[in-house]
C-alpha cells in the first residue's frame, strides 16, 4: 500500500475539494518551495487541536502574502467527515501559491492539496539519539511555521538513518538545542520541564503550544530558553512532541534516560 491513500485538491477556482491524484505541474511548491502545511490528526469526527492549527497556518500565511480568505475550515471538515466518518487519519494539509511566475510572485490566491494516511501514532520509546553533525538551523521570518522549504529537516534525518539513530537532535546556528528531526524537544531535571525557545529557530509546534499551555494552567514549573547540549545530559527525562504523539528518549550519547510516561501527556494525546 502506497504511503498516500487519498488526495483532495482544491484550486482558487473552484469551491469544492476533488478526489484527484494529479497535480498541475510545474507549480510553486514544486518550483520555489513557495508555501506552507500542516501535519493534522483526525479522530472522533474532528481535527485534534484544529483552532491551534489554523492560527499557525494564517500566521504563516501572513508572512508569505498568501490570501487567507481561502482557508475554509467548515469545508474541510464536512470532507473528512463525509469521507472518514468514525476513522482516525493523518491529514496532511498543503497550501502553496497559485500561478506560476518566476521569484517575484505574480498571484496572492492559493492551491490546496489534502494527503489522508492511515494514522500511526509516535512510538513510546526511542531507544538510540545524537546530535546532528551536518545540519544547523537558521533564523528567518518563516522558521517557526512549517514551511514547504524543509531541506534542513530532510538532510537531518538522512543523516539520522546512516548513523543508526531513532532520533537526532538540531542545533541552532549558535550552538542551542532546538528540536528534534520532526518534533520538538521537552526534558526534566530536579522538578523543572525545559524546552527551547523559538529564538532557537525550532518551529512553533501545535503540541508544543499545547504543552506549554497545560504546564502554565496547572503552575507546573518550566523554562524556555537557550540551553547547550550538555544540559540534555544532565537531564532525567527528555521528551519529543508533534503532532502524533509524545516519544521519550532512552539514550542521548552516554546520558541513561526514564522513559516512564508521564500522566499529564497521557492526557493530552489519548
């Protein structure tokens, strides 16, 4: 079975989603990287966090000058709900500007494509985690929005499968921790959760968000900051988060980890 079950599309010309494999090429996402997405879980008739999920991706859009007004959040859950009634899917959501043209954009209205998958949550554990020694990541007006321009993540992780890792950690430009090759990156030490912040150059994740949200209403103690990667050694417990779950970490380098799960995040991704 091939990875992409199903894909909808939607151009600014028409008012519906089509069940269509083929897209219009060459375009901008193909061209330029122009554009955004969004990685979503449908569950229980809805899209978990969808309210979080549409506020990044209207920031993003923002930032990139696309039409917003495009984003018709009814319309796409009446889809999956028609399609997918009682099933749980993993949505990917793509938005890329319409034309063609070459740098200078010729158009602010947007193409969309659904990608629907079987949904496979975030494995518990993984076992084996280092840091990356070929990619860093940079700060730019779009590094905290999930952007089709993901080359760094896409070299960190081929990187991640030739050394053998389950997970690999990004530095930042400066030498901060700032994600995971997919996630982002939480840990514990004496009673305190840290994770970086988006001066780091991570992405503003919807889980994190979530995350740091529950710590905040529950006055669970946190910091965001800029941390160097001895402080992951120090840590008893380190954590990744997106979208399909929570992983613990069981090793980072010569650091020994728990990985017993911690009752607040069974909460929030049941």
């Amino acid at each position: 079975m091939n990875e992409i079950e199903t894909i909808f599309q939607k151009s600014p010309e028409s008012k519906t989603w089509l069940c269509q494999q083929n897209s219009t090429l060459p375009n901008r996402a193909m061209n330029f990287g122009d554009g955004l997405f969004e990685t979503m879980v449908w569950e229980k008739g809805q899209i978990r966090f969808f309210e979080r999920h549409i506020q990044r991706l209207r920031g993003g859009m923002q930032i990139l000058g696309l039409d917003s007004e495009a984003i018709d959040e009814a319309g796409l859950l009446d889809l999956l709900t028609i399609n997918y009634p009682t099933d749980r899917k993993r949505v990917r959501w793509n938005i890329y500007r319409a034309g063609s043209g070459k740098y200078t954009p010729e158009r602010n209205d947007v193409f969309q494509t659904l990608l629907i998958t079987e949904f496979n949550g975030a494995p518990i554990i993984k076992q084996k985690a280092d840091a990356s020694e070929k990619v860093r990541l940079f700060p730019t007006l779009w590094s905290s929005f999930k952007s089709l321009n993901a080359l760094p993540y896409v070299l960190a992780n081929q990187e991640r499968k030739e050394r053998g890792l389950d997970e690999i950690i990004l530095l930042d430009n400066r030498g901060f921790v700032s994600e995971a090759g997919a996630s982002n990156i939480f840990w514990t030490k004496d009673g305190m959760i840290y994770t970086p912040s988006l001066s780091c150059s991570c992405i503003d994740g919807i889980s994190r968000k979530v995350i740091l949200d529950h710590l905040e209403r529950n006055s669970i103690p946190y910091l965001e900051g800029e941390f160097k990667l001895g402080e992951l050694e120090k840590a008893s417990q380190v954590f990744v988060s997106n979208c399909l779950g929570v992983s613990y970490l069981e090793r980072f380098r010569c650091g020994e980890f728990s990985t017993v799960p911690l009752q607040f995040l069974q909460l929030i991704f049941h």
